[in-house]
C-alpha cells in the first residue's frame, strides 16, 4: 500500500515486553542479533506477526521460543517479514533473530551508518527497520537491554551503563520507549563531562562527546544543556529521568539533532563552536536545538506519539517550548519577531503552496516528507494560541494534567486536546479545525468610528476567509485569537491588551466610552497565525512604529511600511518615503535595544517581498523585486549616512567575544549598518572589518559585503587558507557565496564551485551548504532563462539515490514555483518533470515532485 492513512489505524495485535539487542560491529558485516518477548494483545486472536525490516537486512536465523519455523510459515515481502498465525501460540513467545547489516554501504545516514570512522544510528522515523525485524512503529514501547562489541573505545546507547568489559558495554533503559528513539554510538570519541543535580537531588552525569581535537569548541553546548534541564524544572516541573545524559556530534547527519532517550546525536554544527568559527546566530541555534532535543525528554520521549500522523504532538509542543526557554534566556520580544519570520518565510509559504498540509495530516505516503514547517512551527503558533485563550496559569494547570494522565503513553492530538478540555472545562471542537485543516487564514479588519454625547465607540469587524489547499475546498471559520490595543492620539495606550475571541466567519467587537478617536494595535505578539489586512495609511503606520508598547506591532508597522514600499518599487510605482524617514527615527533612539533597531533595519528578503505580491494577487518578477531592494536599501543608506556611521562606530563590542544577547544584539545592529553603509562607500569598512574582526559573526558580515561588492577574493582565500581543514566553517564558504553573489553569476559561481574536490556532496551540511545557498538567492534561483532551476533539479537528480531524505527535502524550493509568470512556470515544469521521469526515483522524492506538479 503505497498510501498510509490515519483512518486505518489499529492497534499492534502483540504486546511487545522486553527487547535485547547484541551487536557486533564490524564496518562492512555488523550482525545484531535480537530478542524480542511478545505476547498476543488479546488471547486467541490468531494474528500473524508482522515485523518491519528493511530488504537490504540479511536474516541469518531465526527462532520461536528456541525452535525454527517451518519455512513456509515466514514470508520476506518488500520491507516486511511476517510469521504466520498457525506458526505462534497462543501465549507469551519469544522472537530470536540474528541478522547482518552493512553500515559502510549507508550512504541514507538512516539506520545504522558510519561518520568520520564512526558508528552511530538515526531511527526516526522507520530507520530501525534497518538495523533488525521489529514493529517499528512508535505505540510499540519497551524496555531496551543493549550489549554493543566493538574495538572502538566510545561504546554508547540508551538508559544506564550496567556492564564494561574489554571491547563491550551493556545498557539498559529502563524506560519503555519506541524503536525510534533507540541509539547508538561506537568511535574513538573524547567527552567534555559534568554534572547536573536535579530537582529531587539526584546527580546526573552529562558528557558532550567529539572527536579529540573538537574538545575545546563543546563548552557552549555543555553550558546550553545545564541551562534547558534547570528551565525545564523550573518552567515545567520536568526533571530528567536517568543517571546519565549523554550527546554525541557527527559530521554526517541529515538534521539538526534527535533526541534518542539519554543518548542525543547532533549534527557537529549545532554542538561545536568557537567565537573564531561560529557566529552568534549559530551560538543562539546551539541553545535552542540543545534545549530542544532536552525538552523531548517529556514531549516525545515520556509520552510519545500513537502514530506518526500525530508528528505535531511532540514537535510542536516541543518547539514551543524551546521558544519559552530561547524568550526566557534571551530578549522575548526579539524572539517573538524572529519566530514569526521563520513562520512567514517557510511555513506560511507552504501554506500557500502545492506543499499544504495541515499540522495533523490525514495520510502520507513518506513520513520523513513531513517534518515540515507546518508540524513544527505552525504546531507551536498552535499551542501559543491556545495557552492565549485559556491565560497562563490554566496552560500551566493543563499541562500537568498532560504530563500526569499520558505518562508512559503513545498519545494522540485528540488526548492532547481533551486534556485542555478537562482542565479548563472549554469545548475545543472547533478549535481543532487548527490541527486538521491547512492553509493560513485570511483575516480583514474594518474599523468603524462613531461619536455621541457619551464618547466614541469603535466598532472592528473582522472577516475571516481560508484559501483552498490540495484536498481541501472549503474551510470552515476557526478561533482565532486576536490581541487588540488601543493608542491615543497622542501616543498614550488608552486600552491595554485584550485577546478577541473570534469564532464567526465575520464578527464585530465595540469599544464604547472612548475620548477621541484611537489607532488599532492589531494582532500585538501575533496572537494567530493570519494573514491580517487592514485599510491603513503610512502615517498611521508611522505612528504606530514610533509609539505602540508593544515590542512586535511596532516591528510589525515598521515591516509594514517597508513592505508596502518594496511591492510599490518592485512595480514602477513610487514608494519608500515613510519608511525611509520613520526608520531614520527609529534606530537614532539609544535608548531602544539594538537588537530590535536591528530587525527594524533589517529589509525584508526577496523572498518576503514575492510573496506578498502573490498575496496580493500579483505575479511576482524576481529581477523586479531584486532591483527594488537594492534601491530602496540604498536610499536609507544615503539618507542615514551620517547616522549610520555613528552606529557601526559606537556599536563596537570590545573585550572578550561573549555570545550572550546583550554584546549580539550590538554585532547585530552594527552588521545591520554595515551592509547598508556597504551599498556606498566600495567596500571599504567591510575590508577593514574583515582583516580586524575576531569573531566569525563580523568576519561572515564583512565577507558577505564584499562579495556583494563583487570583491571578495582575497577574503574568500584568507579564510580557506585559514580554516580550509574546518567542516564547519568551510560549509559556510560553500554556501555564502552562491548566496550573496549578484543573480546574474550566481548560478555559475555555484557551478565552479561543485567542480572543487573539496565540494564533499554526500555529507547533507556541504549539500545543503552550496545547493541550498544557490536556491536561497531568490532572483539567481528563479532566473528566467531556468539555469538555476536546472542546477538544483541536477543536484537533487545526482543526490536522490545516495540520500532520499536529502534529496527530497531540498526538492521543496520548487514549491513557490506555481506563483511565477509563464515562461518560468514553465521552465520549472521541466526540471519537476525531468526528475519525475528518473528511473528507480525514491519514494521520497516522487511523493514530494508529484504533489507539486499535481
Ligand atoms: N525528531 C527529530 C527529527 C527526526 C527527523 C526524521 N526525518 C529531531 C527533532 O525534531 O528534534
Ligand atoms: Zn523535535
């Protein structure tokens, strides 16, 4: 069945209660033998029993209860082996299996793989089909008693080390969990160690584990763990569960991280960093995808999803919890803003595209297609709406109740919702409309203005509307959340924020009893996650950014000006005064945070401004869009020139690198003036920079100017002499070039550069690094001659047998395709074709290529 979906789920028929799992290591012929003691879930169901294994999985024996089958009873099709009914009794039995594996062959980095000499897994989704039979489906959980055999001098998996000897270790998890959250590690690895005492006093050992040499770059990632395991009990009241917590970095990994119970493997980029190699925004993503995977202890691990359809249970959950702990470390507001252009920029394109999903999606043919946005980031805008509509101390009260009634569970968004309703005594039938439909909503705002004797009452009528998605023609109104405040004439809050409760297709709210007419702060924090639109001026905008208290409506006002600026640019129209002028009078007052003058400075990308304009209706022209960036940021710069220059001056850092938010948020503004002042003076501070800068973070902001000036050369030379035998630092040296390089060579700097022999294509960081960096240059992607369509298309072609999941994923840039003009329609139709046509492609990729030419 090449479909899966939600309706047909069913229970395992077998109870499984223990597993044991032996494994002898060996780079080309690793045999795991397994043990697995099931029972039938009900007694004389007469059920076969049907385990998943992939066919590259060699069976070398097999036994019930000690004995070998009959033959005939056992059946290898396609990824299953199935045991016959007649060949089980009626009573508890156990399964032994030996079978033998190639992890040298993996080139899929699923299952179990080698990175750098090193042996390690990644199971979630359905990886451990590939390391032995087994129902490798999350509602089967057990414990796990691993013995590993091997000459490396690492030996890890889950749980607790209850055995060492020579050339093995024993663990043991104590705690139930499904196959995909099995791990395991072997390699001549070095560790950074610890301690965490927790909440109740038990002391825990942690240890970040590198290969020697990376030792002294793991200290941020050991700090960052300590912090998300004292957040979680104090946030949360979440302690952690075993004697040990161990994480493990590896070159060659198809994700950020996974978080294995007791055992995290990460990708080397979220773990390693050093103030000459990483740059702040790596710092702050090493903290929040520590955190992350730490959070999945609870929500993931202790209770787990029933099945994969409830993906969004944990990842959003999760997600938002790293946001809390990311807000509650660093600048909430800062956060929030940063958060909701994530949002826009990739889940809300999705949204809007072939790709559209709801958060809980009713069936799928790849599971790994759906680690989306829509899972992770839309299944947190999710939860944050409802912990709005019930106020923080019932979502704190309903989550107890979560972590108290599922414990131990493989649970459901249905469970998770009840869980709410129990607590709060609300009905949220129809807020599940937010987890099983897709598409982002359409929300218009009116303002009505009327005067009596008794004061003012301002009437908002709000009208809701859902485009259609694949699947999905109609869609009925949903809860929407909208925070509201009102702001005076003379920039004095006259109404502090209120949560509207909108449930209709179109609703009015009234205001009585005001003096004089107010401005509408609408959608404050971005209480939902819509797409608002309003009849409003640019002065009203203007004011809004220079007076409403709210950290994000100002953002807000101000990315709005700016907008509105870009798609009038982008068009021949004029456009660009107000913002010029109010942004000019924003970042001049020192005393608001710079991180936030920052975003504020910030343009939106070419991406953004595309986007909007098919919001709008508006065929998007990429080489229009570019060129209305670059006048419009040009412009800021020779208007604010003196006053630009006075904040690349003052916002120096001096003293030893910190990545904390405060000297950031400096860098940040200061980068943000920089690649403005970069648009008239040459070149000329980003060349100093670059030759004085200390930290990666100046060093990649100077070397992107000059690039962007077409004179990055020497500084592109100097940093691959310098850090030339550094994965890390040469991923962002494959990727920043395509990326900031002028449209027009672009697409055949990225070409040189998959000539270079040190273009490591198969390991998914270099990949994404040079493929992804081409695809992020919105006009060199969208060219309207097709070369960059026909590069990626290429590069996913050559990757798709080697690596599906990598493949697959980076066939999603074509996702906006269908909003261009004709001739680039077309031309990315023959790419999309072009792959769909390849023999043998993976399911993966035709899944992800058929739904977008659909
Ligand atoms: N749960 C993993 C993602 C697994 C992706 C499998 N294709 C990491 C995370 O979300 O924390
Ligand atoms: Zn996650």
């Amino acid at each position: 069945q090449i479909v899966q979906y939600l309706a047909d789920y069913r229970p395992y028929p077998f109870i499984l209660s223990e597993t044991r799992l032996d494994f002898t290591l060996v780079p080309d012929a690793t045999r795991v033998k397994a043990i697995l003691s099931f029972a039938p879930r009900d007694s004389g169901q007469s059920q076969d029993l049907v385990l998943d294994g992939g066919e590259e999985v060699k069976l070398i024996s097999l036994t019930i209860d000690g004995h070998e089958p009959d033959p005939a009873h056992v059946t290898r099709q396609d990824e299953t082996l199935t045991i016959a009914a007649t060949a089980l009794p009626d009573a508890p039995f156990t399964v032994e299996t030996e079978v033998e594996i190639n992890p040298m062959a993996n080139t899929t980095f699923e299952g179990l793989y080698m990175s750098g000499g090193m042996f390690c897994t990644q199971c979630e989704a359905q990886g451990f089909r590939h390391i032995t039979f087994y129902p490798d489906r999350p509602d089967v959980m057990t414990t796990f008693r691993v013995g590993i055999h091997s000459d490396q001098n690492v030996l890890l998996s889950n749980g607790n080390l209850i055995g060492q000897k020579e050339c093995g270790t024993e663990w043991y998890d104590p705690w139930p969990k499904p196959s995909y959250l099995f791990a395991l590690v072997a390699g001549n690895l070095v560790a950074i160690s610890d301690s965490f005492t927790t909440l109740s006093g038990r002391k825990v050992d942690l240890n970040v584990w590198v290969r020697p040499g990376d030792e002294d770059r793991a200290d941020f990632a050991m700090e960052s763990l300590i912090r998300s395991m004292k957040w979680d009990e104090e946030a949360y009241g979440r302690e952690y569960d075993l004697e040990v917590f161990n994480i493990v970095a590896v070159d060659d990994f198809n994700m950020g991280a996974m978080e294995n119970k007791g055992l995290n493997i990460f990708n080397s980029k979220l773990v390693l960093a050093s103030p000459e190699t990483a740059t702040d925004g790596d710092y702050e993503r090493i903290e929040g995808v520590i955190g992350h995977e730490y959070f999945h202890n609870w929500t993931g691990n202790r209770i787990t999803c029933r099945d994969w359809f409830q993906l969004c249970l944990k990842e959003g959950l999760t997600v938002f919890r790293d946001q809390q702990f990311t807000s509650d470390m660093r600048s909430a507001p800062v956060k929030r803003i940063m958060d909701v252009q994530t949002l826009r920029a990739r889940q809300f394109r999705e949204d809007a595209g072939p790709l559209a999903h709801p958060p809980r999606p009713d069936h799928y043919e790849e599971i790994n297609n759906f680690y989306t946005a829509t899972v992770y980031e839309k299944g947190a805008e999710v939860i944050g709406m409802l912990k709005r509509l019930i106020g923080d101390d019932s979502y704190r009260q309903a989550l107890d109740l979560y972590f108290d009634r599922h414990d131990g569970d493989a649970a459901t968004i249905e469970d998770w919702l009840n869980v709410f309703q129990d607590a709060t005594g609300r009905d949220l039938t129809q807020f599940k409309h937010w987890y099983t439909d897709a598409g982002t909503p359409h929300l218009n705002m009116v303002e009505e203005w009327s005067e009596t004797t008794a004061g003012g009452t301002l009437t908002l009528t709000f009208t809701q509307n859902t485009p259609p998605t694949p699947g999905q023609p109609d869609k009925p109104a949903r809860v929407i959340p909208i925070a509201v405040g009102l702001i005076g004439p003379n920039g004095d809050e006259v109404l502090p924020t209120q949560i509207l409760e909108m449930t209709q297709a179109s609703q009015g709210f009234s205001f009585e009893g005001l003096g004089a007419r107010p401005v509408v702060s609408a959608l404050r924090d971005f209480s939902a996650p819509v797409i608002l639109t309003r009849n409003i001026d640019d002065d009203t905008r203007a004011f809004l950014l220079a007076n409403d208290p709210n950290p994000f409506a100002r953002w807000e006002a101000g990315r709005e000006l700016a907008i509105a600026a870009l798609v009038a640019l982008s068009q021949g129209q004029p456009g660009g005064d107000s913002y010029v002028k109010a942004i000019g009078q924003l970042i001049a007052d020192d005393d608001a945070d710079p991180a936030f003058r920052a975003l504020c400075l910030n343009l939106p990308g070419d991406e953004e401004i595309a986007t909007r304009l098919s919001t709008l209706g508006i065929e998007p022209d990429p080489d229009a869009i570019y060129q209305a960036r670059q006048d419009l940021a040009r412009r800021i710069a020779e208007t604010h020139q003196d006053l630009l220059a006075r904040i690349y001056d003052s916002m120096q850092v001096s003293g030893a690198y910190s990545p904390d938010a405060e000297p950031s948020a400096k860098r940040a503004l200061r980068i943000a003036a920089l690649s403005l002042l970069n648009r008239i003076d040459g070149g000329e501070r980003a060349e100093i920079l670059f030759g004085t800068a200390t930290n990666m973070t100046e060093r990649m902001a100077a070397l992107t100017c000059l690039i962007r000036r077409g004179r990055g050369q020497t500084a592109l030379q100097i940093l691959l002499e310098q850090f030339g035998d550094n994965r890390l630092v040469m991923d962002k040296w494959f990727s920043v070039q395509p990326m900031a390089a002028p449209p027009e060579s672009a697409v055949a700097t990225a070409r040189e550069l998959a000539q270079r022999s040190d273009f490591d294509w198969k390991n998914p960081n270099r990949y994404r690094a040079l493929i992804g960096g081409l695809s992020a240059n919105h006009a060199a992607f969208h060219a309207r001659d097709g070369s960059g369509y026909n590069f990626v298309a290429e590069w996913i072609m050559k990757m798709d047998p080697v690596n599906p999941q990598i493949a697959a994923r980076m066939s999603s840039v074509f996702e906006t395709w269908p909003r261009y003009d004709t001739v680039r329609r077309a031309k990315a139709l023959v790419a999309l074709e072009q792959i769909a046509a390849v023999a043998g492609l993976s399911r993966n990729t035709r899944e992800m290529v058929s739904r977008m030419i659909a």
